[in-house]
C-alpha cells in the first residue's frame, strides 16, 4: 500500500509539474505601459508665425527629440508678446518661451520677463551660433538695481536669449546699370556726379530726382547710417555699445561734414534728408543704387529687379560697419516649465531648426558661417549679407539707446536740412540725448 | 465844372460799389455738413442754422420738419446745403440740437447743444462741394460757452481725396507725445520714426467729456497704381503703438475710396499699447466703431485661431477679465490735487476693489490677487487669482463696477465661462471598440509566451471641448493597471487617463487577455 501511495504521489506531483509549467511561459514579457504611454509636460510658445506652417515642422522635429515634451504654439506677434506676458504671465496664461527683436531684449529684461539661460546652454551657443547674435543676445546686467552699467561691479554677464536669425543692410544694386558695384564711396560719389547731371529727355537725372544712391530709409536715420559714422571711428555708448553716459554724438563732427559736403550733394542735392524716396525708385528701376534691408527684397524681386546686394563702400580708406540686428527667442522667467522652455530654445538653434527657419522665412541662420547648410550658402543674397555682417557692429541693447534715436535724427536733419552749425547740432543732440534719458539733474 | 466834378464822383462811386460787391460775392459752394455722436441715434436732433442761403435749412429745425432733410449714412446722419453764396468775412452759423419732443419748437438749449459752429466761408470753394464733418461736443462759438478752447469740425478739400483719422481713449489717458508716424500726405508733412507728428486735434467728446481727437489727411489716389499713403498712430516707440500700419493701399484693397471732396473715415480707439492687429480699426462703420469704442462692457470669451480670448475662467482658480475699452490705472492725488507716485501695491488694492466673483446665491467668492500690467496707464486686461475653486456645475457672475459717480462711472458684469466638459476618448481601432460603451467588453487577445506586439495597443483620438485636439495628452497611470504580463494567460485592465487645462479628467480602460488561443 505504501508503495503504491508513493508512485501515485510522484506520479501527481509530475502532473502537476508538467501542469504549472505549462502555465508560465518563458519567451513572454512584463510590459509597465506607464514608461512608454507617460504623462507629458507641456510649454507654450509665441512665436510670430500666422499661417502655422513653419511651426508646425519644428514641433514635428523636436518632438523626435522630445516625444515627452508637447508643444503648444500660439501666433504672436514678436511686438505684441512682452506686452501680454506682463499681464497674463504670472498666473501661468502666458507663453514658457516668446520671440522679440533684439531691441526689446533690455526692456524685457529690465520688465523681469526674461530667464538669464545657464551656463551650459551658453557654452554650448558659444560653438555654434553666429558671434553677433551671440553680442547682442548677452548682457551685463544687475538684477539689484536694474543696472547695465557694465562699469558697475555687481553687474553679471549671462545670455538672456537664442538668437535666431541676424540681418544688416547693404548696397543693393540693379545689375541693368551696374556690373561691378562700387567698393568705395569715393568711386560711387564719382559715378554719382555723371550720372546725375545725365540729360534723359531733356532733363538730368537729379532733376527728375532719380539720383545715383538712394537709401530705402532716409538720410537722417541713425540705424542705416552708422555704416558712415563706424568709418570715422563712432559707436554709441562707447566701443562696447554698452555706457549710457557715453553717447557720443560731440564725436561725429568728421562724420556729419563728410555727409554734409560728399553725400548729400549726390543723393539729395538741396532737398531734405527725406525728400527722396530712394527705396521706391530702385524699386521702380530707376536707380542704380540703394541702401536697403533684407526685408526689402520681396518687394525687388516682386518688381522684377534684377538686383545684387555688395558689400557697403568704404569710405577715406577705412571699412563701413553696419549694425547687425537679431531676432531672438527667450525663456519666460517664471516659467513653471524652465527646464523643457531651455530644451526649445536651446532646439531652435539646431542644423534642422535653421533650415526649417530658412525653408520657411527666408532669412539669415544666426549661425557661424561654416555651419550653413547648402541651400542657404546658394541664396547669394542671403549670402551677400552674411559677409556684410563679417565686419558688422551689434546693435545697442541698453534701454538708454531709445533715446538715440530721437536726437540723432534731428541732429542730422539740422545740418543737412537747415544746413545748423555743425558743433552747435551735436552739442545739443548730446544735451538733447541726456534730458531724456535722466542724466542730467 | 462843378457838374462835371460831381458826374465824376458818381461814376467812381458806383465804380467801386460795383468793385466792392463784386469781391465780397465769389460764386457759390456747396456744403455737406456731417455728424456723428457717441449713440447712433440720432432722433432727437434737429438744426439752428443762419447767415446762409441753402434752401431748405434755415432757423431753428425740429426733427420732425427736417424728416426729408436729414439723410444717414456710414458715418452718421448729414445735411446738404447747397449754392450757398459765398461772402468774405462771412461765416454761417451752425448747431446740432436736441428737442426733446420731434414736434417742439425750440431745442432743449441748456442741455442739447451738441455741436456750435460758425462754418467760416473760407472753407467755401465757388462750383465745388466741401464736406464738413462735426462730432459730438465740438464747438467753436467760444462766445458762448465756458470751454477751455474750441473745438473744431474737420472739413475736406474737394480738390483732393480725404481721409478723416479719428482716435479715442475711452480711458482718457491721452500720452502727451501721443501723434502719427505719417508718409505720403500731401497736406501734412512726413513724419520720422521716434518722432510723432502732433496733428491729431480735440475734435468732439463723449457723453462723459473725454476728448475724440482727429486730423484730416489729403492725398492724390491713382487707381491701378501704387498709392503710398500711410500712417501708424502711436506716442513714439513701438511700446506705445495704438495701430499697426494703416496704409491706404491696403484699406482700399477690395473697395475704392470715396471720391474727391467726400471723406473716408477710419476711427481708431484705444485696444491697449503695443496694439499693432488694427482690429481696433474701423473704416466707414459708425455704427460698429460705436459699439466697440463707447460703449463698456466686459467681453465674453471668444476663440482667436485656437487661442481663448475675452473674459472666462481658464482653470477653477483664475479667472481673466478682458475690458472693451481701457480704464484709467489708478492715480493718487495729495492734497492739492497733484498727482503723486502710487505704489504697485496700492493700484492693486484699488483695483481689485473693481471686481467681484459672485456665485448663483450673491455669496462673494474671494480674491486674493490681480494681475495686470502695473506700468501701463490704461489697463483693459486683468487675471484674477481666487482664494477659492469654481465649482463648474454651478454659475458665477463676474461685476466690474469703477465705483465712480455719475457719468463717469463705467460697469458691467458677465456670467463667467468654465469648462464644464471632460475630455472625450474615442476609439478608433480596434474597429469592436468603435461603439462598445461597456469596458469589461473592450477586450483585445494577446498571445501568450510571445513578446507583446505593439500594434495591439488601441488608437484613440481626444477631443475637449476648449482644448481641442489633445490625444497626445493621454497617459497610462502608473500602478495597478498599467502591467501586461505575456508569461501568465489572464485579462489584465489597462487604464488610459486625460486631463484638460480646466483639471476635467476622463478615464478609459479596456483589457488585455493572454491567452494560448492566440498564436
């Protein structure tokens, strides 16, 4: 009996053995659906981008990076974004990462909306963004006392923002006139003064008003003739761009004789800074010559004009420096999403980010030059800008450079229109300059 | 002698009579008065006009013998006078009045005086018509009333196409730099970046006194052909922006603009600084500009190409509160009635006393903070920091209220939008799931002793009611059902979860059975 009690056990217990095993695979496996369908953080961005398209495809593209970070895009105009995140950015209804031009960077930070960007970001910028953009996306701040004295000790440097795309104007050219374009103002102001007294149908060219050189501004406006004032050795604010107490418009007196007595004669003839639409007149083809913007070249190539874009002249030997501006995206500073608005920002100066803001926008990469993709090192234009900008100046961000602007203009139009004393208009476009921005008592 | 000195004397008078006569009459003009007030209503009003010869207006005009008169148009009503006899030196009187019954005699002169003009007839050109444009509050008979100074009506030069460019700042908060950034008119000269061309005058007021400012622009519009007109009304930067660019070729892109002498009227008011979408802009539409620049209400939540704008709650402790037209930020005044600084924390103090949540029993619901733009002098925006959660089954009402006397008070109030909907998860695949209501029933065989196969998972889209699109958004919540195990044949519940921006969260769930019936 106990023999045959024990051959069933055994007999049982190989059953059940052949039966649990049988019921425990090996070749399966344990799935946590958590980890692959995980909770995803969410930042929204303003960035100027009506039709959605461009925007579309860098969320597309950073999500292959980032599939856990989603990305919210609301159209607004780069403008329009400070003003709403005043309002609407503490409760967490504005925007983790918004666009601006460079300009609006010191308000933005001065109005506490911009995140200073680490270290690491800016270290990893450094190697590939374009030098200028890089200038004028980093301040000397002090968050104390609102400072950017860059002579107050307190005061940091930090990157405050990514630049994006950089532009500086240059000489545009039609080609059905001009094969070689000028290198030098000398040459041009030359050519200007046969072209000018040229007879078409009975009339010169100046007094049909159709002169050599237009610009697409007008002659008093300081952003596009400091190209001028950098060869007689001017920046505002001082070498640096950086010191409100150093304007420095008493230094431009070589500067303002050399328009008064060289340019104005061959570009306006007796007529005000603004009495001539230059911009229009190139773009109707009746001009040679002007000084324009990329933002000018839709409206050329829309009239059909077959233009090139050279570098600015020189002028008495030394090299002409335009400014270089920038439009750039930033990190809100309250956030609650720093560390994913950092990854964004940080995307949109990638390889594929760039090319995606070329493919859609057209414009200039802010990356070093040797790392712009073929299609654009083909945009001659684009191209022709980017070596302008090989010898371009940043443009001031300090806040005091709203106040340039006013007293430069005028201090200009005085001399050229109403033909003031030269060392009389400086002196008082620099008291001028002063009184609005707070530096006198 | 004497008969021939006196022949020669009567010949010469008569001479220069004739002379005389001859230059004070210069032929004759027509005149277009127009007027627009802050209503739109315009039944009331009738006419006291002299020192003219227009038939059919003269003296004092109820609105019920003015009835055929009186014609309405995009700007509002006006009234043709026509070969009025030019006369130097002369001047044609000109009110707006009110009668308080159509049939009245007189007006109610002490309190319906809504224009007072005397038209000079410098204005006047002989064989041609010049439109005059009158707003509301506009006055140049300074002889007669208290004003501080006149002001006057806008008139066209029939030579020319016109542009009448009016702005208001419901907030009366005018900055002192406050002009155009101007190019291509012909009767104002260009005006360069930074520095606003000061054009814009007082030419009306609303009911509470607060300035309509304007300016005539003139310009020579060539069709077919590039006109380059434009202008931007702003206070010098680009911070203080009231318009984007407001260029003639793009106004007049699909209509043409009125002819010579008439005017096109593009009235602009305050949508806050910075404002560059000219959604604040409206061209030949009294009746719309209005509706949007006098009168206040708060406004309701509207979607904006998938961006909420207006007022509404986003999420259960906030609520934003979006004004139709900007309100002073509040100032502190000493003694003397200077102005003197005010600190953040008191504005907001004063401000959040304009604003009450209230729920369906009148109870307050308590707010702890505002936020709004605290360097801006006129503010329309603010977000609402509750002390407390919406419940969204319920309703609340939002009251604005100045708190101010008279007139000058503004307030408005609005049931508050929340969202009451939860996300929706719908299946899409597999095709059993599509209409199966029951989760116990959503089942989806998965071989067992296999590695899982990823195109089992079942796709879903989710659609909320305010967020849209946000199948992304769904996740697997970790812990009990998010496990498969494909070693051991069972039915293992997996639970998909979705949360909108209100905190409305849905939850689905289906089931993974392992089996060896699956190979």
């Amino acid at each position: 009996m106990k023999r045959i009690f024990s051959v069933l056990f055994v007999l049982m217990t190989a059953l059940l053995l052949v039966a649990c095993g049988d019921t425990i695979g090996k070749d399966g496996e344990i799935i946590d659906f958590s980890e692959q369908y995980g909770q995803k953080s969410i930042i929204r961005v303003w960035i100027d981008d009506e039709e959605g398209d461009y925007m579309k495809e860098i969320i597309k593209e950073f999500n292959k990076l980032y599939p856990d970070i989603e990305v919210e895009h609301q159209h607004k105009g780069s403008v329009d974004s400070r003003e709403h995140l005043k309002t609407f950015g503490p409760s967490g209804n504005g925007a983790d990462v918004f666009q601006f031009p460079h300009d609006h960077l010191s308000t933005a930070v001065l109005e506490d909306l911009v995140l200073p960007l680490p270290n690491e970001t800016k270290d990893r910028l450094a190697e590939r963004a374009h030098e200028l953009g890089m200038d004028i996306a980093t301040l000397y701040y002090d968050e104390e006392t609102g400072s950017f004295d860059p002579n107050n000790e307190n005061a940091v440097e930090r990157l405050y923002a990514v630049p994006m795309s950089i532009e500086a104007v240059g000489l545009y050219y039609n080609k059905e006139y001009i094969t070689t374009p000028a290198e030098t103002y000398e040459e041009l102001i030359a050519a200007a003064k046969v072209w000018n007294e040229t007879e078409v149908d009975g009339r010169t060219n100046a007094q049909n008003g159709d002169y050599y050189l237009g610009t697409s501004s007008h002659w008093a406006d300081s952003y596009f003739i400091q190209h001028i004032y950098s060869a007689f050795d001017f920046t505002p604010f001082g070498p640096e761009l950086n010191d409100p107490k150093e304007v420095g418009f008493e230094k431009l007196d070589k500067a303002l004789l050399w328009m008064r007595d060289e340019l104005k004669p061959v570009t306006t003839g007796t007529g005000d800074t603004d009495s001539i639409g230059g911009g229009g007149k190139f773009e109707e083809g009746k001009i040679p010559y002007v000084i324009a913007g990329p933002w000018n070249m839709e409206a050329y190539k829309g009239a059909g004009i077959d233009f090139g874009i050279a570098k600015l002249p020189s002028i008495n030997g030394k090299e002409t420096k335009p400014y270089a501006g920038a439009m750039m995206a930033a990190v809100y500073k309250y956030s609650k999403n720093q560390a994913d608005a950092i990854k964004f920002v940080e995307f949109l100066n990638s390889d594929i980010a760039m090319e995606l803001q070329y493919e859609y926008k057209t414009k200039l990469p802010a990356l070093k030059t040797e790392l712009l993709t073929d299609n654009v090192r083909e945009d001659k234009e684009l191209m022709a800008m980017s070596e302008q900008l090989e010898n371009a100046v940043p443009m001031p961000t300090i806040p005091e450079v709203q106040y340039f602007w006013g007293p430069g203009e005028a201090m200009v139009k005085e001399i050229w229109n109403a033909d003031k004393d030269i060392k009389t208009a400086l002196r008082e476009a620099e008291e001028s300059y002063k009184t609005l921005a707070g530096l006198v008592s | 002698m004497k008969r021939v000195i006196t022949s020669m004397l009567l010949i010469l008078t008569f001479a220069l009579t004739l002379v005389f006569v001859s230059a004070e009459e210069d032929g004759t003009g027509n005149l277009i008065i127009h007027y627009q007030n802050t209503t739109g209503d315009y039944s009331d009003v009738g006419l006291n006009s002299w020192n003219h010869d227009a038939d059919g207006i003269g003296g004092v005009q109820n609105p019920e013998s003015l009835k055929e008169i009186t014609k309405t148009d995009d700007f509002g009503v006006y009234w043709e006078l026509k070969d009025v006899t030019i006369e130097k030196d002369k001047s044609i009187g000109f009110q707006v009045v009110g009668f308080n019954n159509p049939n009245d005699s007189d007006p109610d002169w002490d309190n319906k005086k809504y224009t007072n003009h005397e038209i000079s007839s410098d204005i006047l050109v002989d064989g041609e018509t010049v439109h005059v444009y009158m707003f509301y509050g506009s006055n140049t008979r300074t002889n007669e009333e208290a004003t501080p100074e006149p002001i006057p009506y806008l008139y066209t030069n029939p030579l020319k196409h016109n542009l009448i460019l009016t702005y208001f700042d419901q907030s009366n908060a005018y900055d002192d730099n406050l002009g155009l950034h101007n190019w291509g008119w012909t009767n104002i000269s260009g005006a360069n970046w930074g520095s606003p061309n000061k054009v814009l005058k007082n030419v009306g007021k609303d009911l509470t006194g607060t300035p309509i400012k304007g300016v005539v622009l003139e310009y020579d519009y060539k069709e077919g052909e590039e006109n380059d007109y434009g202008v931007i009304v702003y206070a010098g930067g680009d911070n203080n922006k009231k318009t984007g660019d407001i260029k003639i070729d793009e106004i007049f892109a699909e209509v043409s603009p009125k002819g010579l002498g008439e005017a096109d009227v593009i009235q602009v008011y305050n949508d806050g600084d910075g404002n560059t979408s000219n959604e604040n802009v409206i061209l030949n539409d009294a009746e719309k500009y209005i509706l949007e620049a006098y009168s206040f209400n708060l406004v309701p939540m509207f979607n904006d190409e998938g961006e909420y704008k207006g007022t509404f709650a986003p999420n259960p402790n906030q609520v934003i509160a979006e004004l139709n037209s900007s309100v002073m930020a509040p100032i502190k005044l000493d003694e003397d009635g200077k102005k003197v600084e005010i600190t953040n924390e008191e504005k907001t103090t004063e401000i959040m006393k304009w604003f009450k949540v209230l729920d369906e029993d009148d109870n307050e619901v308590v707010i702890d903070d505002i936020h709004y733009d605290a360097g801006a002098s006129s503010l329309r925006s603010f977000v609402l920091i509750l002390g407390e959660d919406l419940d969204n089954t319920k309703e609340y009402t939002l009251k604005f209220d100045l708190g101010l006397e008279g007139e000058e008070n503004k307030a408005a109030e609005i049931l508050v939008d929340m969202d009451k909907e939860a996300p929706q998860i719908q299946f899409i695949s597999p095709s059993s799931f599509a209409n199966e209501t029951d989760p116990d029933k959503r089942i989806i065989e998965v071989a067992w002793n296999k590695k899982f196969d990823q195109n089992l998972f079942p796709r879903f889209v989710v659609t909320d009611d305010r967020d849209g699109d946000i199948t992304r958004m769904v996740y697997v919540p970790k812990g009990d059902y998010s496990i498969l195990n494909t070693n051991v044949e069972g039915d293992y519940k997996i639970m998909l979860r979705v949360e909108d921006s209100w905190g409305n969260v849905t939850e689905e769930t289906f089931i993974f059975r392992v089996t060896k019936k699956v190979k």
